[in-house]
C-alpha cells in the first residue's frame, strides 16, 4: 500500500513532504535530550541519582526507560536494562546499592521516535582498613648503612589511595626519603636513605580514598638509628622508582616520578625524544626535580620519559616512564541524520575514534564500539550484519540490507574505553519515494595568499546526497588533487536531508585560483543522479593601499562629506584626523564630531567656522595582509551662513503666505454669510412680530363687528342673516389668514418656505380654500 508522504511518523520524528514535485523538504519536528544523565562517584552500597530530560516539538508524550553497561573489561559489554519500579519521578533512576563501577544511559521514547544520551560513567568507591601487621616495624640499626625501608601494605581500595607517612605524627618528607613504586607507579614503602641519627623516630602510614573521604592508619613503630648505621662514603645509586608505565587522560593534569637513594644524592634530568625538558608552559618539576608535572596533557605528550640521574655530574643510569596518553572518544563516521529509499541498503559507519580500552588484549587503535537500534543492541540476522574483527570486537560498522519502513528508527552508536563512555544517534528514515536533488554554492571565495579560505555548497534530497568537488575536470582529493601536498581539505555537515560540504584551502597560493564545482549526487535503484553548481575561489596577492581626496567647501551649519578613493588588496580601512595648525600635530576626531561611511567618506554632523583647515586621510591594510600605507590631505572651508534667503525659502514663505491670505479670504466669506443670515433672521422675526400684532388685532375688530349684527334675540342663530352678512366673516378671516402668512412666506428664502404638500399646515389648507371659494364666487 502507498504510504502517504505529507505525515508519517517515524521514529518519533514526522517527515512532512510538500509536493514531491518541486522536491521541497519541510522541518520534522524533533526528541532531544536536553539533560543526559551525569555520572560521579559513590560510596558501595549507597544510593545515586541519575536524572535525564528530553524535549519534542511533536504533541506527544516521553517516556524514559534506562541501561546499564557492565563487564567493562570485555570484548563486548553487557548492556542491562534496568527495572525503573520505586525510582521517583519520570526521568530519574535511582541506584539504591552500588556495588560495581558502570555506565549509565537514558533511552527516550516519544511515539515511535527513540533516541538516548551520552553514558554517565558512575565510579563506585570504597576503602578497607589495613589488615595486622600492614605497616612499619620497631627497629633499631647500628651498622653502616645506605637505606631503611618502612613497609605499607596498601588495602584494597577503590580508586587507588592517597599515601602519606607521618612522622612523630606529622606529615613526612624529606629530601633523603622516597616512597616505593609499582609497576604502574603506585606508592606504598618508605624508603630513607643516606641516613643519619636524626632520621630516627616513630612512623607510621596512612591511606584516605577520594570518594570515601575515609582514613586508615597502620600502627606506628618506632625506628632507632645509632651512630653506628649512619651512612658515610659514597655509595652507588639504588633503584626505589622502577621503570613503570602510566596512563593519563587527556587534558587532566598528572604527575611522573622517579627517584634513586644514593650518597652523594643524585640530579634528575629529564627528557623525552631527545629533548631535554625544562620548567614552562605545561611542565614543571617537583620534590627535588623527582616529580614531573604536566597539566593539560595532551595526545602530543605520550611517550617514554627518560630520567637521567647523576653524581657530581657524571651520568649513573636512567628511568624510563612510559606515558599513555588516554585520547578522548569521537565518532568521525556518518553519525548524522539520514533520509533514504525504500529497497536500498543502509550502511552504518561510526568511525570511532580515540583510545582503545586498556583490557583489550590484541593490538587496537580505536576504542570499544557496540550499534544499538531503538536503545536495544543491534545483532546479526538475515537482513542485518555487524562487522566484527578476527577477534571478535565490533569494528564500528554494520549494514541493514533492502531497507523498509520497519527499519526506520533511531540508531546509535557508542563508543567507549575506560576513560568515558559516548553514544552518537543516527535518526533513519526511509520514505517511499526520492526526492530530487536541489543544489546551491557559494559564488565566490576570496582570499590572499598565505590566507586559509573556504567556498561551500549546500544539496538536498531523498536519499540525503553526497557532495564532492571537481576542478579542471578532476576530483579534488585531499593530498593528492589539485595539490601533492597538504592544502585542500573536504568538511561536511550532515542532516536527515541535507549535507552541507565546505572546500577548505590553507596556506593558499595564487596559482590554486580558479573554477570548482560541487556534485551532489545519491542513487536510487543503482541509478545515479546529479546536480552541480560552480564557485570561483580567487587567491590574490597583497598590495599597498591607495587614496586620493577631494576638497570640500560647506556652509557653516550643514553637514560636510569628506571624500577620498581608496583602492588595495585587500580593502584599506580608513580613519580621519584633523592637522593642527600651530605644530602640524594629528587631531584625534570622536564620533561625536563625525563617522566614516561603508564607502570610506567622512562626514561632519553640524560644521562649524571652527572647523574649517585641513584634515588627513589615512587607509592601511597591513593588519589583514597588504603592504604600505598611505594617505592624503583635505581643505575644508566653511563659509559663513549667508544673509539672502534661498530660493526653497522664498517658495516656501510665499506659500505660506498664500495659504494665509486664502484662509482669511475664507474666514472674511464666512463670517459674511453669518452676519446675514443673522440680519435676516432678525428681519423675519421683527416682521413676524408685526403681522401677529395686526392679525390680533383685526381678530378683534372681526369680533366687534360681528357682535354688532347679532339678533336682540340671543337664541336666534347667525344662520338666520342676510347671506351676503353671514358670508363676511370667512372673508375676513380668509383675508386675516392671508395678510398673517404672505408676507413672511415671501420674505423667506426658497429653502424656508412652507411647500404645500398633503397634510399641510392648517394655514396653508386653509389659503387654498380660500383661494377656491373665490374663484368659484366669481364664476
């Protein structure tokens, strides 16, 4: 069934692909340890905590679940998982008894998404009592002698103790005493030599562990030195510092010693290659030149040490300490990302790196590697083959055969020696389909020569390509092409998607100048596609700088620009100073007063009069490369603010003005109207008043006059006139209506006017009723 490719959920991680068309890949949300679990040391049999904490950008949950590695010391360690019942909190482990030093790792799991952390390496320490018997001897020497030596059986103990020998119950050193050393340059005996009467005294040894933070002392024994064994003569050298061998873990600081009873006492020497090595940097010496201290150890410090000890100048014999230097643990296979097809095959490589394990018995140079897939260990079956030595170690390398979906997941890989413990994840993804190559380089690397530079070149796809570089139509191989010797060198950054390559070129020269092209190619079904793009590197030769200026004539009051030319290879940086006058000395200029521009002009916020003189350019490019410096001188002059308006000011000011004069004009309009209409409203009142007056008081006269006609007998109705004095009061009152309405209606202007409409006002129905009776009475 065709899986779909806009969500699938893999390993925790989702793969979204928008349009396989245009082969654009998305972000895929990720599970991150953001805190791996840190190792320490603990007492046997007490508790430790382990904590680890993980991130996802999906909307999921985490859970974690934990390993433990044991059987250190053997080809292939066992890989424990623990039981996480009783532990506290999601994310915690707790060792309730630690018996044994081991490596601890936190598996996460999100969905289907699983990854882990770095091993935790936890020390288990511990510290037993001195048994009977275990320290020094009463004693009492009366012959001539060159040694006495004090015996400290050291217990058991977990790391190694510290060794001290007190005397008279204070600590003991003296430049006639040194302690024993094994085969591996432990202390534990005290011998003194060259011994006089006052070396006599009580003893005792004392051991204390760093973790226990414990101390054991034997018991104490006095030691009687008579006249008689006091040491006189001379006496050859005697070994008390064997050869031995030593390992130091890089960048930790460790001590060598050496060390030989003899009478007169010895001069140490020491050396290494050949070289004789003196007090500076990482190396200093200690207890009478018998301790070697380097701090910062470093790969380059492993080798035999050869100490040279002397008698009055003349050479009696060496010691040689051997120094193993225990190289930190890197993976530099393909521990990256990785996005492939269905049906290819899934080569895995860690590549680790480092110092191999000290319980390892066959000659090595890598440390202990095991592949785990999903937190479990990665074994062989018909489809899945871990590479392993003629001894049975696992070489760091395996192959998935025709991979499908149920072979993504996240894979890791762990590399470990005694010394430390680290997994590299690989998340695996394997979609349906390819997704086209899409590529883009660097245009242009630029460089001087002798500089280092670099061009790089960006692909990405489904499977995740590979990049290589070509130029003049051949492979670029570090050490071989372009260059037989050391010069070019190839570094990638990989993700599920996407690899990154840059072509690094150091010491370059001009002649590596030229056209390089990246390929980035992958195979799908044992066809091959590619794409490319090309750069051009460029290594030029350093020159003298170069500048040239213009002087510069400003008003007082606006901003100057100084402007030079600068020309060099490579580009002079420039800086300005102003030429005292009286002495020609340089005057330092602060930001305040002006910058220089991206284009190496100068420019001056606000000039003054004050300003005005000559001013230098100065470009140099001898700090990034070039050669000479040069410079150059400016006149800056400064006229005075001139009195004459400009012409932008003329047109402004009279714009002003004319903006002016209309706003009054418009004012003068507006306040004309309204005293008009102010006028005319009082106009219209004043006239309104009047008609009222004279409409009263015709109503009167209409009143008294119709009184006058009214019969002697008050019953008889008005109806019972003549019909010419029965008509005269609707004439009046029709004529009253009309005196009290025309006036003010003409007066008004045409938006004031009462229209005649239906359901007018009574006065106007009433003039139209009028307006009809008399028409219809003429007729």
């Amino acid at each position: 069934m065709q899986k779909s490719l806009i969500c699938k959920l893999v390993c925790g991680l989702v793969l979204l692909f928008v349009g396989l068309v245009t082969g654009e890949l998305t972000q895929i949300p990720e599970l991150t340890v953001t805190e791996g679990p840190s190792g320490g040391s603990v007492v046997k049999g007490n508790r430790f905590d382990f904590t680890c904490k993980a991130e996802t950008s999906a909307d999921l949950s985490v859970t974690y679940s934990w390993r433990r590695i044991t059987n250190l010391n053997s080809l292939n360690p066992t890989y424990e998982t623990l039981s996480t019942v009783n532990t506290g909190s999601e994310g915690v482990y707790i060792e309730y008894n630690a018996q044994d030093s081991a490596f601890y790792f936190c598996v996460v799991t999100s969905g289907d998404f699983v990854t882990s952390s770095d091993g935790a390496y936890l020390e288990v320490g511990y510290l037993d009592d001195f048994e009977d018997g275990a320290g020094p001897s009463a004693v009492t020497y009366s012959e001539a002698r060159l040694t006495v030596e004090l015996q400290c059986s050291i217990p058991d103990s977990n790391p190694y103790p510290t060794v001290t020998w007190y005397k008279q119950g204070v600590p003991f050193t003296a430049e006639n005493a040194i302690m024993a050393r094994d085969s591996k340059g432990r202390p534990s005996n005290l011998v003194i030599f060259d011994i006089t009467v006052s070396d006599s005294g009580e003893y005792y040894c004392g051991v204390s562990n760093s973790i226990t933070q414990t101390f054991y002392g034997t018991d104490s024994a006095y030691v009687r030195i008579e006249v008689g064994a006091t040491t006189t003569g001379s006496w050859d050298p005697v070994r008390v510092v064997p050869n031995y061998d030593y390992q130091g873990t890089e960048g930790t600081t460790i001590t060598l010693y050496a060390g030989v009873a003899s009478r007169p006492k010895a001069d140490y020497i020491w050396s290494i290659d050949g070289v004789t090595i003196t007090t500076g940097d990482r190396f200093s010496f200690d207890d009478y030149d018998r301790s070697l201290i380097i701090s910062d150890l470093q790969t380059t410090d492993q080798g035999t040490y050869v100490v040279t000890y002397e008698q009055d100048g003349v050479s009696e014999g060496t010691i040689n300490v051997v120094l193993d230097v225990i190289e930190k643990v890197e993976a530099e296979g393909d521990v990256y990302d990785y996005a492939t097809v269905e049906g290819e095959d899934l080569d895995l490589d860690c590549g680790c790196s480092g110092s191999p394990p000290d319980w390892v018995q066959y000659s090595t140079d890598s440390p202990a590697t095991q592949w785990l897939k999903n937190g479990n260990l990665l074994t062989n079956d018909s489809k899945t083959e871990v590479y392993v030595t003629v001894n049975n170690k696992n070489t760091g390398k395996a192959l998935v055969k025709s991979v499908s979906d149920g072979d993504s997941g996240t894979y890791a890989c762990t590399c470990f020696n005694q010394a430390e413990f680290l997994s590299f994840t690989k998340n695996v993804f394997v979609a349906d389909e390819m997704v086209a190559l899409s590529i883009a380089s660097q245009r242009e690397g630029w460089g001087l020569v002798g500089s280092t530079v670099s061009i790089s070149c960006v692909a990405e796809g489904v499977p995740r390509p590979n990049i290589d570089w070509y130029t003049g139509g051949s492979k670029v191989v570090e050490g071989v092409f372009p260059r037989s010797k050391a010069g070019f060198t190839i570094k990638y950054v990989r993700s599920m998607f996407k690899t990154i390559s840059y072509l690094v070129l150091d010491d370059s020269e001009n002649q590596d100048s030229g056209q390089f092209t990246c390929m980035a190619h992958h195979s799908v079904k044992g066809t091959q596609y590619n794409a490319t793009s090309t750069s051009t590197l460029t290594i030029a030769y350093p020159t003298s700088s170069r500048i040239q200026c213009l002087n510069t004539t400003v008003e007082e009051g606006s901003a100057a620009t100084i402007v030079c030319g600068v020309s060099g290879v490579p580009m002079p940086t420039v800086t300005y100073t102003k030429i005292n006058e009286t002495d020609g000395s340089l005057i330092t200029l602060d930001e305040s007063f002006g910058y220089v521009t991206n284009t190496s002009y100068f420019v001056i916020h606000n000039v003054q009069l004050s300003d005005m003189g000559q001013y230098r350019g100065y470009a140099t490019n001898k700090d990034t490369g070039g050669f000479l410096a040069r410079f150059d001188v400016i006149t800056l002059t400064v006229t005075a603010q001139s009195s004459q308006m400009s012409m932008n000011a003329i047109i402004g000011l009279s714009v002003l003005v004319a903006f002016l004069l209309l706003g009054g004009l418009v004012c003068l309009i507006l306040l004309g109207r309204w005293k008009r209409e102010k006028e005319f409203n009082e106009e219209v009142a004043r006239l309104v008043a009047e008609r009222e007056d004279t409409v009263a008081e015709m109503q009167q006269r209409l009143q008294l006059r119709s009184m006058e006609n009214v019969a002697p007998v008050l019953g008889n109705p008005l109806h019972q006139l003549t019909e010419a004095r029965r008509q005269m009061p609707s004439f009046y009152a029709a004529n009253i209506a009309a005196m009290a309405t025309a006036p003010a209606t003409k007066a008004l202007p045409p938006s004031m006017r009462v229209k005649k409409r239906r359901g007018g006002s009574v006065i106007s129905s009433s003039m139209s009723e009028v307006e009809e009776t008399g028409r219809s009475g003429d007729m």
